[in-house]
C-alpha cells in the first residue's frame, strides 16, 4: 500500500481514535506545544460522558488547551494526572484540590534526559497522542517543535495517534515519523500555542550584562526559559561564530541565528546546525523553524546527556534557580512549601557544561523575591537540591557573580553573601559565622 492510501486508511474522527481506549489505560501525551487540542477534547469529552475512568495521563509541560479539556479539575476523579513538570496550570490544580481535600496532581520526579526511558521502558503506555506536521509525497510526517521523549514514545507506545496540523513546522533532524508507525491520525488546523514573555526588568538587564560578559565568541549556547535568558541572547548579536545545542530553541535564540552571530561551525556535534529537542515562541519563530536545514531536532536522550553535551567544547549553559544556599546548592523548582516546577534538564546542562573544554555552567537569580522582602540566597534551601553544591559553578545576581569552582564552603559562603541584595548581607554573615563556615 502506498503512503497516500495507508494515510487514507488510517483517517478517522478524533472521537474514534480515542475509542479504543480503556478505563484503567496509561495515556502519554506530548508536551507543550505539540500536545494535540483535538485529540485532548474528544479524550475529555470520552471522561466526561462516563465511557473513561481510572485513566493515568503521563506528561511534562501542559498548555492551555490541556487545561481546558483533559486537566479540567473536573474530571480529576476519573482522570489522575502523572506530571514531571509543574506549570501554572498544575499549581492552580494543586492549590484547588488542597482547599478542597482532595488529591490534585501526581507530581513525577525525573531528569528530562531521563523522561524518554521512563515512558518507553519503565511505564506501560497503551497510547501516545501527539501533534504532527503534514506527511510529505514519501509518506513522512515530522515532529515539529516536540521531539523530546515524543520520538520515542510515539514507538515504544503501544499504540500512536498523530494529530495532523498544518500550522506545525517541518523540522530537520531526527524528527522524520513514517505512515507505517501510525495507528491512527486525525486532521485538525489550529493556531499553535504561543509564548509570551514578561518585559524585562532592571535586574534582568543587570544579570544579563554580567552574563553575556562570560559568553566568548565560539561559545555553544543552551539557554532555560524565560525573559531573562532572552535578554542574554539580545547582548549578543555582535559575537562571533557561536554555536547552539539547547533542549529549549526559543525566539531569543533563533534572533541570534538570524544575526549571524550563530554559525555553529566550532562544533563538534552536528557542526552547522542549531540542536534543540523541544521548541516554543510565536508565529514568526514557528515559521523561521518550517523547513529550515539549518535547525536539527533530535530525542531529549541525546540533547541533554551530559557526555554528549560536553562533546562540543566551550559549552555555556544558563539557566535559572529560585534560591542558593551558602554552600552553593540550588532549589530551582520548590516554592512556599509545594512544588512549583520540576527539575527538567538544569542538572543534565550543568553536568554537560561543566564536563565541556572550557564550559561554563552559569545559574541566574535575582537577589530577592516578593517585592525584596525575601532573600533567595539563603543559609539553608527551602526545598528539594536541583542541583547540588558539588556541581554548582558560577551564580549570577544583579549584584554581581560569584565563581564557586575551587573554593572552600567558608569562601563560597562569603562571595554568595557579596551578591545577595545588600539588606540582606548582615544576616547571611551571621549564618556563615553561626555555622562555623566562614
């Protein structure tokens, strides 16, 4: 059967791809902006009416039109969410079910460079939803913004509903999906989910400064989520022959692409392609993506290992954390007692970056939070260790950079309280002294 009369075959409603489902079934879906609206609504509307129960939903990162179908609060009694990466949707979740007593969201730890083994070999999935690009004349279809642990799940699962639209990118890469790997498809044109991002404050520009400071040319960039690190990537379109292999490509990234700052040349891994596993921004970058040989997509089990990170050399990583301790330790993802985000790849980055020749790991924060009554450089986390003293390289605040490579717990102490905001530095002092590090 040829790739056209296979894609005819295999054609069907939403409602009917999710009807072979059962109650009790392991449902992966893929994360951000390749989760499918289509597939999600009709797989609610099946929990809604009674023919779903039981059902454990497997994910990282939920959109919109995730919360308003197959995460809405509602339907929690049939439907438990196994989440490895909280966003505001699951914190609303959790806060709700907690004022109402009721059990809210699964939170799953895990390494994203781990993701893909957990969902293919240590979870039996009985079915992967995903969003696609439009299959070509040879019967392929490709990912588009999330190859992540999708690529491999969509073929450990067993079985695989593409949603097919055609806003989604055609990516290079590692990203191709056969016709023959398919069990059901769907078709649904929809805009894709955009990313917007807070304007910059006068700490970002700050913490940015200091940070593009460290960046050298030829430098191999990956930068975390946020308006920060997009300020960082503004500071450095006069650099030279840069290089990218990051899980997250965003706009800020692929400005520098356009720049001609980035050339990926330097190398060593895919030279003259810009890696990334999973990918969001607005319409434009979408577009800038879409048949672009210049952009390589590739399983979050090789992006984020760090030995194939630290393949490349001079690789910087930036990423931000919510507090550090006096030792250097990071809690990126525990905020006010509850979990607020997940580990994601900052550890897998941090380890890469640090194994890289002449890497740096660069971790962001500013000195405070709530309106500066707070400090986030503190004498002991709040929360779980995201990235542990041992690892922790070069923390930046807009009060400066503190270099911990090399240096005793006395000495990290006292260059953490140099850029903790001034209010705050007495205290810290006092921790240092109390605990006899200083």
């Amino acid at each position: 059967m040829d790739a056209q009369a296979q894609y005819r075959s295999k054609l069907t409603t939403p409602e009917a791809a999710v009807g072979a489902i059962r109650s009790g079934a392991n449902v992966a879906m893929a994360m951000a902006v390749a989760q499918p609206p289509a597939l999600l609504t009709a797989l609610a509307e099946r929990v809604e009416s009674g023919g779903l129960e039981r059902l454990k939903l497997w994910y990282f990162h939920s959109m919109e039109h995730a919360a308003r179908t197959i995460l809405r609060y509602d339907l929690l009694d049939r439907v438990r969410p196994h989440c490895m990466f909280l966003t505001r949707i699951e914190r609303g979740i959790i806060r709700r079910a907690a004022a109402d007593g009721r059990p809210g969201i699964e939170f799953v730890p895990v390494a994203f460079s781990e993701s893909s083994k957990l969902l293919s070999e240590d979870i039996a999935v009985d079915t992967f939803v995903t969003a696609v690009s439009p299959m070509d004349r040879h019967g392929w279809f490709t990912f588009g913004t999330g190859n992540d642990y999708a690529s491999t799940v969509a073929r450990s699962a067993g079985r695989l509903v593409v949603e097919v639209n055609p806003e989604m990118p055609r990516v290079f890469g590692d990203s191709l999906l056969h016709i023959s790997e398919v069990d059901a498809i769907v078709e649904h044109e929809a805009p894709l989910a955009e990313l917007a991002f807070p304007a910059s404050t006068p700490e970002d520009e700050a913490i940015a400064r200091t940070v593009a400071g460290l960046i050298e040319d030829q430098s191999c960039l990956q930068m975390g989520i946020g308006t920060l690190p997009n300020v960082v990537c503004a500071m450095l379109h006069d650099h030279k022959d840069l290089g990218i292999h990051t899980e997250l490509l965003t706009p800020g990234l692929a400005d520098l692409i356009r720049s001609g700052a980035v050339t990926n040349r330097c190398k060593t891994t895919y030279p003259g392609r810009s890696v990334f596993t999973f990918a969001m921004g607005d319409r434009g970058f979408y577009d800038f993506l879409d048949d672009n040989p210049a952009i390589h997509s590739a399983p979050v089990q090789v992006v984020n290992d760090p030995r194939h990170i630290a393949k490349n050399d001079h690789v910087v990583s930036v990423n931000a954390t919510l507090q550090v301790d006096l030792g250097g330790a990071c809690n990126s993802e525990h905020l006010l007692g509850r979990q607020y985000s997940g580990s994601g790849g900052q550890l897998d980055f941090v380890r890469g970056a640090a194994a890289s020749r002449g890497g740096k790991s660069i971790i962001v924060c500013h000195s405070t939070a709530k309106d500066g009554t707070v400090s986030r450089i503190v004498p002991r986390l709040d929360g779980p260790v995201t990235v542990p003293r041992n690892d922790t390289q070069i923390v930046v605040t807009e009060y400066g950079m503190a270099d911990l490579k090399g240096k005793s717990l006395a000495e990290r102490g006292r260059a953490l309280v140099g850029i903790a905001h001034p209010r705050f530095r007495a205290g810290l002092a006092e921790a240092l002294e109390r605990d006899a590090l200083a």
